[in-house]
C-alpha cells in the first residue's frame, strides 16, 4: 500500500474510532458498523464501475460521497454510513486499496465491539484454536481455500464447525477471512488472533508442547516470556505429541527450542 492509501486508511480509521467512542450503543454499535462495512465489500467487489468511481480522487469529494450515499444510504446503519463517506473522501492510491482498507476497517471494529463487550481475550483464543483445527486439516483448509467454491459455500462449510461454538464475532472474522483469502486460511485466521492480542497490548507466544500445560503453567510461561520480551505476552498452546518433552516456542519470527525432540534434532545433526 502506497503513502497516500496508508494516510487515507488512518484517517478512516480515525473517523471510526470517533464513531464509535460517541455511540452509548458501544459494542452492539461496533458489530454492526463491521459486519456491514463487510457487507459494502462485497458490494463494491460486484460492481466493478462503482468501486472505481468512489475511489477516483480526481472527482469533487462532494460527488465521490453522493454517490456512495445515493447507493449505500438506505441499506446500512448511520455509523457504518459516516465511515464510508470519510474514505471515500480520502484519496485512495488505487481501488484496491479502498476495497482493502474497508476490510481493515471492518475486522477492527468488530474487533472493537468484542473489547467493549470484555470478550475480545475469548475472541483471540477462538481465533487461535480455529487456526489449529484448520491447519490441522488438510482437507477442510483445501476445501476453504478453493477458488472454485462460493463464499456462500465457504461460509457454510465453516458455520458447521462454528454453529453454536464460538462468539457471534469470532464467527464473523472468520467467515470473511475465508471468502476472501489472502493466503491459507489458518494463516488468515491466525493472523486475525493475533491483532485481537495486539489491541489488548499483548504479543503471541505460540507454544507447542507434548502435553497440555496448565493455566498456573501458563501464567508462569507468560510471566517469564514478557520478562524477557518487555511485553505482555498472550500465550496460546498446542499439543504435539512429536515434540516428544519439553515445549517449543514461536515468537514472531524467533524460535526457542527446548522440546526432546529439538535436542535430539541437533545431537543428530552434530554427528559425523
């Protein structure tokens, strides 16, 4: 994303945060205002024309808001509405990057709603463990990720693991991340967990271990990881048994090893 696309998204998303700070319906206000900036998404991925004229910066504002107001005003809530018209305000680099940035826009006020609510840790947690079971699956991941399929399909391949299990946010985020992919569905999903963690403040440590940890383990494991990071740390378990003892820990990109297997690994890889 280019400069001007990058400034054009900070600036809608301070007219969302605005938004939703001066609605008393708070997090209920937050779920809609995503669930139909998905919606708008959607919309201007069908019409092709549309999508382009509202992000051409060289029309008047006044024209480029009309236009989105003549078309959106009656099928979407007022909140959701004044988000629209700030970006279709701003100048957009290119189409794609409004299109793109409505989606940001969206995952973070559903996000947001979920913060209000006090469920947004639930909701990083359901993330992640829905992450597993997808990449766990290589079928079902296949399945979600084929181009062929509707997302009207995908959503209903993936609302009969979620049906009844995971909050209404949860089941929103992930149901967008797989109709519209920007890689492999686990890693979307993934990628939605960890910015629910970044907007408590928190990093994620994935940890693997050979059997499930405690919570007093994990506190610990917690406690000792934003020690030596200097941040909090959201850490999110899965069981291996191939691990075989002792656990393996993701960071970002930084690896710490101290699983059996791990060492077993280098011993064999010392040996003539």
């Amino acid at each position: 994303m280019h400069a001007a696309s990058r400034d054009a998204l900070e600036q809608s998303r301070s007219v969302l945060q605005s938004t939703l700070s001066a609605n008393p319906a708070g997090g209920a206000t937050g779920a809609t205002v995503g669930a139909e900036l998905f919606r708008v998404v959607d919309l201007f991925e069908g019409e092709r024309a549309l999508r382009v004229a509202v992000a051409d910066s060289s029309a008047p504002v006044e024209a480029r808001q009309d236009l989105a107001r003549s078309v959106l005003g009656w099928k979407i809530d007022e909140a959701t509405l004044s988000v629209v018209l700030a970006a279709v305000a701003s100048s957009w680099s290119t189409p794609r990057d409004l299109r793109e940035s409505l989606v940001v826009l969206g995952r973070e006020a559903l996000l947001l709603s979920a913060r209000e609510q006090g469920q947004l840790g639930v909701v990083e947690d359901e993330l992640f463990r829905l992450g597993r079971i997808v990449a766990g699956d290589p079928q079902f991941e296949q399945a979600l990720s084929d181009r062929s399929t509707t997302a009207d399909d995908k959503r209903a391949l993936l609302g009969q693991v979620l049906y009844g299990k995971v909050t209404a946010v949860t089941e929103a985020l992930a149901s967008q991340a797989v109709t519209r992919p920007q890689g492999m569905p686990a890693d979307d999903i993934d990628a939605l967990s960890r910015l629910a963690a970044e907007l408590q403040g928190r990093s994620v440590a994935v940890v693997t271990s050979a059997t499930e940890l405690s919570e007093g383990q994990q506190e610990t494991l917690s406690r000792t990881l934003a020690g030596i990071y200097g941040r909090e740390m959201a850490v999110h378990v899965e069981v291996d048994p191939a691990v075989l003892g002792g656990m393996v820990i993701h960071v970002g990109d930084e690896v710490i090893d101290g699983s059996l297997a791990g060492r077993l690994s280098a011993v064999r890889r010392a040996l003539p």
